[in-house]
C-alpha cells in the first residue's frame, strides 16, 4: 500500500501475510493478544499482534475454512468449512471435536459471551445453537427463506441475531428458540452484523451497500448509511462504543462516528470478489484488523482517535 494513500490517523503495525490463498473472516482472541484468521488454504491461523508472527497453525480440513470465532476463556476456537463445525483446543491439551447437522455451506459462527454456546449460520437456511460443554445440538433455529450468512449475540447473550439472503434480521430468544422480532428494510442479502458495546444498537452490512443502524431496545431503524457504492460485507464497533467500521466491496474501510454518523477516515482496501470479507475492532484497545490485496493479507492498524475526535 502506497504510504501517500494511508488516512491521517492509521499507523500500521504488522503486514500479516502466510500464502497466496484468500482470508475469509477474522477475529480476536478476547485478551487481545492474538488474531485468528480462516482461509481457502483449509487452515485456521493464529498471529501474535505484538510482533507480527504466526503462533499456530489448525490443520485438518478437506476444503476451505470459511469463518472463526475464539471462546471468551481464549482456550476454544470455533470454525466452519463445508458444513461441519470444528472446535479447536488452543492449548493443545485435547484433540479437535466436529459438530455436524447442517446439511450445506456454513458461512458464519459466534460464540456467546458466556462461553455457552456456539452459533452457526449456514446455507441451509438454519441457524444453529451448538452447547460446547455437551458437544451437543442445542437449538435449530429455522425462519429465514434465504441463506444465513451472518450471525451474532446480543451483549448479554439471550439473543442470537442473524442476517440472510432474505434481506431479513432476525432477533431469536436463545432459550426458547423462539423469533422475537424481524427487521426488515435492506434490498438485498444481510452480509454482516456487530452490536455496540453498550448492547443498545445493531449494526448491519448488505448486498445492497448500505448500512442500517436499529435500535435493539425499539426494533426500528435509526439511520441508514448509504456512502459505500458496493455491498458492504463486514461491519465492527470499537471496544468503546465511539466508532463504527465497515468494508465494503467498492474497495474501502469507512470509518465512522457512531454517535454522528459522519464518516471520519477513508481507508482504501483492495476487496477480493467474495461475498464476505473480515474485517474487526481489537476487543480493549483502538486498533483495526483489515483484509487487503484482494483479502490476501491482513494489516493490523493502531488508531488515533484524537485525530478525529
């Protein structure tokens, strides 16, 4: 990346890069101190964000890894290829587990903040709730007429919310398996959702290349956010609330004033031709995980959020 073309604000810290295979998603270890990346080289990696070097290397998988997520306790990652789900001990101390029941593609996982559960979207049209302690299906949630590509938890973790091709939100009770609430109003697939920190406001990426921000307490619509001219595929709150991060296809990172809405920084960001594309906030610290290079490496960025605000 031409240094010229990097926003005031973004110092990068570590060009994180392992092959020429495309990166589908990432996300943080909840300590902060590693990054976990899924790619179409069948591996999940694990990066130390301090000095830039791959930790871990998960083998095992006979196709692409589409998505992971790590366990609030740090020892669990979680991630999807085909349609199994397969559950990786970071320590090493036992061996990985496959949880099967989805019957096509599973583009999307989550754990919830208790460490309870996991939560898989899949092509199938279902979302799943797998209880990790039991190695055990827990809940097959079944609503969506369109292929479930995103899914996440309320803060406190009594809902999983999940986005489809059906251009619908979903908003399910946990324990009872029940739909509380459908938000409707993108015109095109839900690729991406993140919660703010304060659990009040649901963020959501489409096809359609907007944003909508809506209330979880009301159930509507706040703003819709309409500056990316391509679908917008991963979106991320900072750990403090203050900014909103969205990628999209038109080959840039948004960064926004969540309490504004105006666009602080423009990031430009080579975007691959897939549907999906990582992108995430540190979880204690202003710091940026991006895909770049048409997602083939990943850049950790530090923010100066006084630059801004």
């Amino acid at each position: 990346m031409d240094s010229a073309s990097i926003p005031e604000g973004f110092s990068l810290r570590h060009t994180l890069k392992a092959n020429n295979r495309a990166i589908t998603r990432v996300a943080w270890s909840p300590n902060g101190r590693s990054l976990a990346s899924a790619s179409y080289d069948q591996t999940v990696r694990l990066w130390d964000v301090e000095n830039g070097k791959q930790i871990q290397e998960l083998y095992g998988y006979s196709g692409s890894v589409f998505t992971v997520a790590i366990t609030p306790d740090d020892r669990y990652a979680v991630s999807a290829s085909k349609s199994g789900l397969k559950v990786w001990d970071l320590t090493g101390e036992t061996r990985s587990r496959t949880f099967r029941g989805h019957s096509d593609y599973i583009y999307s996982v989550a754990v919830t903040p208790n460490g309870r559960f996991a939560i898989s979207g899949a092509y199938d049209e279902t979302v799943r709730v797998w209880e990790l302690a039991t190695d055990s299906e827990y809940r097959v949630l079944k609503g969506h007429t369109g292929r479930v590509g995103s899914v996440t938890t309320s803060v406190d973790g009594s809902m999983v919310i999940s986005g489809a091709g059906d251009a619908r939100i979903k908003l399910w009770d946990i324990e009872t398996g029940e739909a509380r609430r459908t938000l409707t109003g993108h015109r095109g697939e839900v690729l991406s959702l993140a919660t703010s920190p304060d659990g009040k406001t649901l963020a959501s990426g489409a096809h359609d290349g907007t944003i909508r921000l809506w209330s979880l307490e009301q159930g509507g619509d706040q703003t819709v956010l309409s500056e990316h001219e391509k679908p917008v595929t991963a979106v991320s709150y900072s750990y403090d609330g203050r900014l909103l991060a969205s990628k999209s296809a038109d080959g840039t990172v948004r960064l926004w004033n969540a309490a504004t809405q105006d666009v602080l920084a423009i990031l430009p960001e080579k975007h691959s031709s897939f549907a999906f594309s990582g992108m995430a906030f540190h979880p204690s610290q202003l710091t940026l995980a991006t895909l770049g290079e048409k997602d083939k490496i990943i850049r950790i960025w530090d923010l100066d959020i006084s630059t801004w605000l």
